[in-house]
C-alpha cells in the first residue's frame, strides 16, 4: 500500500508554473534590459540616426531645399575643383598619416622596452594627446612660421643651413648714380675694359651701416701698380647733407670686406680676387683689357628658410603635426601588445643565430599583427574626418591647397551656402568609413573565435 501509493505520488504529473520573463546570461530580465538601453537608443536615434537619414534625404536637393535636384550634388563631388583637391589630399591623408604614425608607434614601442628610462619617453611621447586639436593647431601654425626668429621649424633649419652655405652680408647693394657699373646676371659689371697700371672704383650704395661686416674697414684708395690692376669697392655713402663726394672714397665710409671680383674676357672668367676689408683689391696683368665684373654671389639675399605652409609643403607639413599627436596613441596600443608576446618565442629566435632585425621582422611584427591593424584602422577612420587641425595650420592662401572633404564640406555648407553638396559630402564621407568599419568588425569576430 505504501510503495504503491509512493508509485502514484512518483508518477504525478507537476503542475506548470506561472509563464516567467526570460532572463540574460548576467541574470538580467530583457524587459529591465531594454527600460535601461532606452535613453542610450533614445541619444543614438536622435544623435546618429536621424542626422544620417536627414543627410541623405538633404543630398537630393537643391542648395534652397525646395526643388528635387536628382544626383546633381553627386556629381559635384567629381567635377568640383575644390572637392577634387580635397579628395586627392585625403587619399594622401588615408596612406601616409595612419602608415607613418603606426610605424613610430611600433618604434618606440619595441626600442623603449630596452631602456630604464622607457616609461619617461613613452610620457612625454604621450602627452601630445592631452592636446585639443585646435591647441595643436596653434601650436603648429607658430612651428611652422616662415620668419626663423618665430618658427621653430625654419629656425633649425636655417642654423644648418647657414652652416654649410654662408649667405652674403650685402644682398640690398646696388650701383648708385653715375656709377661705372651695369647689372648683368645677378651681379653688376663694369662699362668699360680695365687695364694695368690702372685704379678701378667700383662704389656702391644700399647696405645699412648696422649690417655692414664686422670686419669692415675705413675704405682707401688702393695704389697702382705697374702690370697690376688695383681698385676700390666700398660703400659710397655719407651721412649729411652735402658731405662726401660722389664716386670718391671718403673718410667715412666703409669698404666692402669681402667682396669678390672677377676679370670676364669673351664671356670668361681669366683672373678674380677677394676685397680686403678696406675694400681694395689687386688683379695680376691677365685681366688687362677685361670688363670687372661682381658676380652674382655677392648679393645673395640672406637664405629664409622653407615655406612650410605655402601652397606645395602645406600639406605634409599638416600630416607631420598629426603624427606628433597620434604616435603616442599608436606607441601605447602596440606597447600593450607587446607586452603580451611570449618572451620564449624571441628567446628561441635568438637561440637560433637571428639578428635583432631578423627577430623584429620575422617575429615580432607578424605576432603584433593584429594590434597593428587597430591601430591603422582606427587612424584610417581618424583621418577621414579632419578638420580641425587643416583649418587652424593652413593660412587662407593655402588653403584651398591644403583642403580634406570635412574642411570643404563645412565651406560649402557655412560658407558658400550650398547644403545640398555639403550633405552630398557628408553621405560620401559616410560610404568611404564603412568599409573601414566592416574590415575591423570582421577582423574582431575573427579575433574572437581563435
């Protein structure tokens, strides 16, 4: 009786539960899920969603919005100088600043893993991404300034240059009234043959007395001599009125230390010397009948440096403050991957006789592959869309040389009035990142079944 009636109890169907919300992995009921993803979808609708599909819908429209102007807006981005430029300029952008960028990451990562002082360096190398772009911007535009005494940039290149290639003291001298000198290439050249035995002035004017050489001495009146050419070259200018005689050498004034001269018979050079610093020079007797010349070395103009931001630079000269930026953030993503390749596989590599370079090409850069494509993808996106720091480096001469898709479509949309193409812009911006966007998901999802 007992075991049977324990059979029946065994056997007796349970009774079904109340229906119960289903609930996530973390425990979570999906409705609760949802009230809290609401806002979030609410911000993303409003923020990213709307603005896309209003985009889209603006772009088939005229610039006044109330004429359906088909795919003309398209096919301005294509026949549009502006838009050309700065299609091929972000083509530039997309190969060069991401590339460039990644590899002074992968540098600086690999390189500081060796010195004590690594963590410092990867500090300082960071800290540019603290900066606004438009801090950056600023920064940059005074960097790249074409006076030496302002911009960093042309003051360390013309230190060096100016070491290597001195430029003249007199580049403003010039032959002053009833001078016996002519222009000729770049230089200046007497009317008429010298001969021996003969004192030759060659004055000239136009050289402030505070940039007159140092070495510059009281101009005289250099002796003749026989089978000999001597002469003066000088500055032929007193201060006062009515003091100093024209085409003479006075007290006063000084001679040009340095100067060089040449003797040009038949269109060559047959003798030349060196004006001592009172100006006066000698020639031997083969310039006897030759026309004295000052050749065009003589006033160089004083060298200024390189126009970073003129019309054919302004661009690199862009892309290389983006890089001092985005290294730092490359540097410590590729810094983190390294960190976790197995030590064992490089000591196995060097086991094996590979160099330091065999090891870093062969095993290094392939086990930080799929950190490096992060990195350049992420920069790859990055690029597409600057702005900020093309609008506050390129002065508005070069502007239009230097301009990116997001820098024109802002002019067309704020500047020049025409929202259509600017929205056309925007939707072409948009088709060009999601390429990107799918490559990096798919290499994601891939990371994520290893």
């Amino acid at each position: 009786m007992t075991s049977a009636s324990a059979e029946g109890v065994a056997r007796t169907p349970a009774t079904p539960s109340a229906p119960r919300s289903r609930k996530s992995v973390t425990g979570t009921r999906r409705t609760v899920a949802a009230l809290f993803l609401l806002p979030a979808l609410v911000l993303l609708g409003a923020l990213v969603v709307y603005p896309i599909g209003y985009s889209v819908f603006r772009s088939f429209y005229n610039a006044s919005g109330d004429a359906f102007a088909g795919i003309d807006n398209y096919k301005a981005l294509f026949t549009d100088d502006g838009i050309r430029t700065a299609l091929k300029n972000n083509i530039i952008w997309v190969v060069f600043a991401p590339a460039v960028a990644t590899a002074l990451g992968l540098i600086f990562a690999v390189l500081t893993e060796r010195v004590r002082w690594g963590t410092a360096f990867k500090l300082v190398v960071f800290m540019p991404m603290a900066i606004s772009m438009l801090a950056a911007g600023i920064i940059f535009r005074l960097v790249y300034d074409q006076d030496p005494d302002r911009g960093v940039a042309n003051a360390v290149w013309v230190g060096v240059h100016d070491t290597f290639a001195q430029s003249s003291a007199f580049p403003k001298a010039h032959p002053g009234r009833n001078s016996p000198l002519k222009p000729d290439q770049g230089g200046f050249l007497t009317t008429s043959p010298v001969h021996t035995g003969q004192w030759v002035a060659l004055p000239l004017v136009g050289v402030a007395p505070d940039q007159m050489p140092s070495s510059a001495k009281q101009a005289v009146r250099a002796k003749t001599e026989p089978g000999r050419i001597t002469g003066t070259t000088w500055q032929d200018f007193t201060r006062g009125k009515g003091v100093g005689r024209l085409g003479a050498v006075d007290p006063s004034e000084l001679g040009y230390a340095g100067m060089r001269v040449e003797a040009v018979k038949d269109g060559k050079v047959v003798a030349s010397a060196k004006a001592a610093d009172d100006g006066t020079f000698t020639l031997p007797a083969s310039a006897d009948g030759a026309l004295l010349r000052l050749p065009a070395s003589n006033f160089k103009e004083p060298y200024n440096g390189v126009d970073w931001l003129g019309p054919s630079l302004v661009t690199p000269a862009i892309i290389g403050a983006y890089v001092w930026m985005w290294a730092g953030f490359a540097m410590v993503l590729i810094a983190a991957g390294l960190a976790g390749v197995p030590r064992e596989l490089l000591e196995a590599a060097r086991v094996d006789g590979a160099s330091e370079w065999q090891v870093f090409r062969r095993v290094t850069v392939p086990l930080l592959a799929p950190v490096l494509a992060v990195v350049a993808v992420t920069l790859m996106i990055n690029v597409l869309k600057i702005f900020d720091l093309v609008y506050i480096i390129a002065p508005g001469s070069s502007q239009d040389d230097a301009n990116v898709l997001a820098l024109e479509l802002y002019r067309k949309g704020f500047s020049e009035g025409q929202p259509g193409i600017a929205s056309a812009i925007a939707v072409f911006l948009l088709l060009l990142v999601i390429p990107v966007m799918l490559f990096n998901m798919r290499r994601l999802r891939r990371e994520v079944r290893r």
